[in-house]
C-alpha cells in the first residue's frame, strides 16, 4: 500500500511542485487548502502539467484555527509543511504574518505528533538564516539576528516558526516525536504549475519582464530552482541522514538583482532593468511604501551559501541558475506580453 502524505499549501507556487513529484513518485497525497474552492484550480494545474491526480485528495486547514488538524493526519506517513504567509511587504500590523506561520507549525506539529508521523519536512527560508548578515558565508547552523536592523516581518515569521518547530521536537516526549527536516530555499525561481503570477517570485519576475522595475534593489543573495526546492522536500521525507537537521536548498553563489537583470537581457527580453535604486531612495520610500520597507533588509547584501551537507546528504547538484532563469522568462511569456 502506497504510503500517505498530508501536504499543506497545495496550492503555492512551491507546494503544487511537491504534490507533482509527490504523486510521480507514488505517494498518496492529501493536499490542503484555505477554501475548497482552490480544489479544481490545484486539479486542473495538475492534470494539465500531466499529473496523475487519482491518488490526491484535499482537506480543508486553517493556520489561524486547530479545526481539522487532527482529522487530516489521520493515517497519514508524512507531513509536508509548505503552507506559510509569504508577503514582499510589511503588512500593517507583524502579526498578521508572524502569528500564522508560528501558530500553524505548532499546530501541524501537535497533530503530527498526536497521529504517530514518522516524519516532519518543513519549508523554511534562508531568510531565517541570513537576516542581519550582508557579507560571508551562511551556514545550517546560523539563524537570523532579530535585533538586527531593518529586519522585515516575513524574515521575522520564517524564523520563528522555524525555531518553534524545533523547540517542539525538542520538548516532544521522547515516544511520541516525529523526526524533523527542514528545508531552507534560496530565492526561488523557476516556472510555475498552473497560470498563477500572483506569487511572490512570479510577480517580481513578471514585472521585470515588463519592465514595470525601472530601477533594482542592491541585494545578491542564494537562488533555487522551485524544482529543485520539490525535489529535496520528497527526498527528505525518507533519507535516514537527513533526520532532525536543516538544509540550505540554494546555489553557493549569490546572485543580484542587477546581475538577474542583465542575465535577461542577454536572453533577448528588453524589459528587466540593470539600474540600481539607490539605498537612499529605498530608505525615503520605506516610509510610504511597505513593499519597500521589507527590501531595507536586503540593501547591500551579498551573501555566499555553505550547501555542501545537502549535496551530500541528498547526492545534489543545483539546476544551474541560467537554466532556471530561462525556462522562467519563457512560462511567464506564454502567459502575458513582455518587453523584448
């Protein structure tokens, strides 16, 4: 018998990659969502990229509400948690943000522990890793400096979540604790399942692609193909070293926005500019503009990624990024006009 993964955020932009590889390598998945009205949606995505979707099925969650937590691990293997708030933004108030994406860690991880799973792949962040930092090397074992200036709410919520759920592990008694893994994704890109801009990393590439970014931020940091972010997440539920540690899932090197820029240009698109914002002009708009606020962060970061113990551990080498970067320019030109 097939065993069963309860996969949250079926519907994201990196969650829809997992259910994929999830579903081709012979799980059962059930997926969960806000509403059961995104269900046809994550259908249709699937079965157009050419998922068998016989073996999904989907429950409605809340990260807000403990309702139906336990029910939807019931009889599952696995948890995959992908499901997180992901804003550019500072939202008005940090606890819009931080409070769901802490709140419901905890409670997949009590269902999880409740139902007897064997093991727990968290979705976190290089952000709750490299928060604070704007030169060197970052490693598994670092995590983002809270105190630091300019920190934003998502870098926040990444971390604390994060952090809760290994407190958790840590605090479980001792015959009830599911093993832990978390995955730490650079900067994601690649294309998407389905027509959806409207994530994170689609709307940047997108408005770039448009030219609708007259100027970049000053920020490099590790970047990921989202298939390569799927592939880890599935090999980390079963590989025996893997348990109860952290992954950076990004390439060694930083990449800028400029340098992302131009790498598009060279591929014929018009649109992206190679411009740099100036820092000043980013702090002067932070005090308007929330988008902005959450880039304060990055300004003047250059960041290198220590991957060695993922490529180890998972026998892993990156997609190269020029390849991701293309194969992302062309989803989002069968989707809307772009400059070239």
């Amino acid at each position: 018998m097939s065993e069963k993964v309860l996969l949250t955020g079926i519907s994201g932009y990196i969650g829809l990659h997992c259910a994929q590889q999830l579903l081709e390598n012979g799980y059962n998945v059930v997926g969960s969502v806000r509403s059961h009205s995104k269900e046809a949606d994550v259908l249709r995505s699937l079965t157009n990229a050419g998922v068998d979707t016989a073996n999904l099925g989907f429950v409605e969650l809340d990260l807000t509400k403990d309702d139906g937590w336990d029910q939807a691990l019931h009889g599952c293997d696995y948890l995959m948690h992908t499901a997180s708030p992901f804003p550019i933004a500072n939202p008005k108030h940090e606890s819009e943000v931080i409070e769901p994406a802490v709140d419901g860690t905890l409670r997949a991880l009590r269902a999880a522990e409740n139902n007897g799973i064997k093991r727990v792949v968290l979705t976190s962040s290089v952000i709750a890793i490299m928060g604070g930092r704007k030169q060197g090397t970052i490693t598994p074992a670092q995590w983002t400096d809270l105190q630091a200036k300019n920190i934003s709410t998502y870098a926040k919520s990444k971390t604390l979540a994060e952090q809760a759920a290994w407190d958790f592990i840590k605090d479980s008694e001792a015959n009830k604790i599911p093993e832990l893994v978390s995955i730490n994704p650079g900067g994601v890109f690649g294309p998407a399942i389905g027509d959806n801009l409207s994530g994170t990393s689609m709307s940047m590439a997108s408005q770039m692609l448009q030219g609708k970014m007259p100027m970049v931020p000053n920020a490099a940091f590790p970047m990921v193909d989202v298939r390569d972010v799927a592939k880890l997440h599935v090999a980390a539920l079963k590989e025996e070293k893997a348990a109860n540690q952290r992954f950076i899932a990004a390439d060694s090197e930083p990449r800028s926005f400029q340098e992302i820029g131009a790498m598009l240009n060279k591929l014929g698109y018009s649109g992206p500019s190679t411009r740099l914002a100036p820092n000043m002009l980013l702090k002067f708009l932070s005090f308007f503009d929330r988008e902005a606020a959450g880039m304060l962060g990055f300004l003047g970061m250059k960041v290198y990624a220590d991957n060695s113990a993922t490529k180890e551990v998972f026998d892993w080498e990156p997609i190269p990024f020029e390849q991701t970067l293309k194969d992302t320019a062309t989803f989002i030109e069968g989707l809307i006009t772009v400059k070239k």
